[in-house]
C-alpha cells in the first residue's frame, strides 16, 4: 500500500496541519515526518508550537527537535534526513506523511532542488565580515561584479539574498543564476506524492494566529525563550528567528515591555501566517484543498481520494 507513496500536508501556521497530519497517519498506518525549519530545533517546543506529546504518542512523528539551537540547518540537510526518513518508513511498509508550514522544504521534495552545493561556515564568516566592515552597499556591489544577472533581480537593502548568493559564488566561482539553471536534483525520484494543502481565509487565519500566540504564553512561552536566550546564542541563527523570539529578546533586553512584545508577535505571526497562506495557494499544487482551518475528523472526500491513493 504505501510502497513508494508519500502523504504531504502544507498550510499556514495555526491552521490545524499537525493535527490532520495525526489523524491521516493513524487511518494510513503511517509514521509524521517534519517539514517545518523551526521544529526541528530542541529546547522551544512552545514558540515552536511542537505537535503535544500526546498527538506524538497516538503515531509515530519523526525529525521532531532534532537539532541544538546552535545548528545552523538548511533545506539540504532536511531534504537529506528527510529522504532517509521516509525510505526507513517503506520499509517499515508504512505512509510517510510530511507535514509542515516551510514551502521551500515541500517544494524541493516533490519537484527536486538546485545543485548547489553547501556553503562552508568559514566563508559565510567571511561575508558576514565583509558587510560587517564594509556595509551592504559593498557587498551588493561585488555581487554586480561577479553576478550581474542575479544582482538585477535584486533589492540593494535585501541582504540575505545578496549574501547568500555571494557566498555561492566565492565557495564554487560560479554565479548562482548559473547553478539555478542547471538540472534539479530529485531526491526521491520514484516516489508518487499525494498533496493537501490547507488555505483558510484570511479572518479564520489571523483570529487562531493570535489565539495561539495567547495559549503560547500561558504556557510557557516566556520562561522557555528567556531560557534559550540566556544561552548566548548568535541572534542571526535560525532558532533564534522563530517567531516571537525576536520580540521576547526584545523584552529581555529592557526595550519594550511584555505586552508590547506579545502584541509584535502577534502582528509578525499574522503577517507571517498571511505571507505562507499566500506562497502554498499560488505555488504548490494540490490534491485536495481544504478551505478552513482543520479541527477534527477528515473530510469523507478526502478519505476517498487517499483510499485511492493507497490503492493505486
């Protein structure tokens, strides 16, 4: 049945995907696997908002809180555990169900990723000094040398673009326009894929986003984010990016005060949350959509189309 077949749930933050994750895995026989680039991370399961222990104990989930706070992870070295996951899981002759909010992850599984390869720590040090030094200015500038096409396509103020993209030219001296126009590279070329993909509406969205940042804090949220930042982490990792880190820190530091940072955040999840609702429902193409927030039990047409699925 599940032999070479992947479920994928994608949609927006607080819109239910974990949780319809659950539940397919469980009338699959499946095993969850992770796509999101902030779940990975140990020691935030609140901010993060981590699937409860106890939808983890209903079915096997896999890639959950794998990394410290400290890696630096990248959709590469997703795609790659990602990949191993899901092989191990046929194995097992049960259906992997990806689920998660972080496009890039999705896409590069199903349609396959640019060959470029991982930038070493020591240059991405490099270039960070370099604008560090000499400002983004320079840097946009050598990028126009070196890369004219990309730079073209660029804002001068959009920094970690420019950066990425020098940092790929100084590691391999060839222009990431050119390594974008070479073969995708698929990972799991024989596998066949079913997507749903969540898309509320805006209004449904923006009231569980701030629901759920008001749940976070009950919770926990504040003591689990002054936890990690009492670490000393660089602030540029990923990690530390999650949303409402940033605004915490920002209240650690004397900046702002509590209520103001819980309402930033509740503003850059809403943004954020509107900006992924906008990239799946333009991007990635689906099997099925499910036009509301998932809460509980499956919709019978989608059961259908995955007994189809499974059968065929």
């Amino acid at each position: 049945m599940s032999e070479n077949k992947v479920v994928i749930i994608a949609g927006p933050t607080a819109s239910g995907k974990s949780a319809l994750a659950t539940d397919i895995a469980l009338m699959l026989d499946g095993v969850v696997v992770n796509a999101d680039s902030m779940q990975v991370y140990k020691n935030m399961p609140i901010i993060s908002a981590v699937p409860t222990e106890k939808d983890r104990a209903k079915v096997e989930h896999r890639l959950y809180e794998i990394y410290d706070p400290s890696y630096h992870g990248n959709v590469v070295d997703w795609l790659e555990k990602a990949t191993s996951e899901i092989k191990d899981i046929w194995k097992l002759k049960k259906m992997p169900v990806v689920v998660g909010g972080t496009g890039l992850y999705i896409e590069n599984l199903i349609k396959g990723t640019t060959p470029i390869p991982e930038t070493p720590e020591k240059i991405r040090k490099h270039v960070q000094q370099l604008i560090n030094d000499k400002g983004k200015a320079f840097i946009f500038q050598k990028l126009r040398e070196v890369d004219f096409e990309t730079a073209q396509k660029l804002s001068p103020n959009d920094v970690s673009r420019i950066k990425r993209a020098y940092e790929v030219f100084v590691h391999t001296n060839i222009p990431i326009s050119q390594w974008h126009k070479k073969p995708l590279v698929k990972y799991l070329p024989e596998a066949k894929f079913f997507v749903v993909k969540i898309c509320p509406s805006v209004e449904e969205l923006d009231k569980l986003s701030y629901d759920r940042f008001d749940k976070m804090i009950k919770i926990g949220a504040v003591d689990e984010v002054r936890k990690l930042y009492e670490q000393g982490l660089d602030l540029k990792l990923p990690a530390m990016k999650a949303l409402g880190v940033p605004e915490l820190i920002e209240y650690f530091k004397c900046q702002i005060p509590l209520w103001k940072a819980i309402e930033n955040a509740k503003l850059h999840t809403r943004q954020y949350a509107k900006r992924q609702r906008t990239w799946f429902k333009n991007r990635l193409k689906a099997d099925f959509e499910l036009r509301d927030c998932y809460r509980e039990g499956i919709p019978e047409e989608l059961c259908s189309l995955l007994a189809i699925f499974c059968r065929g």
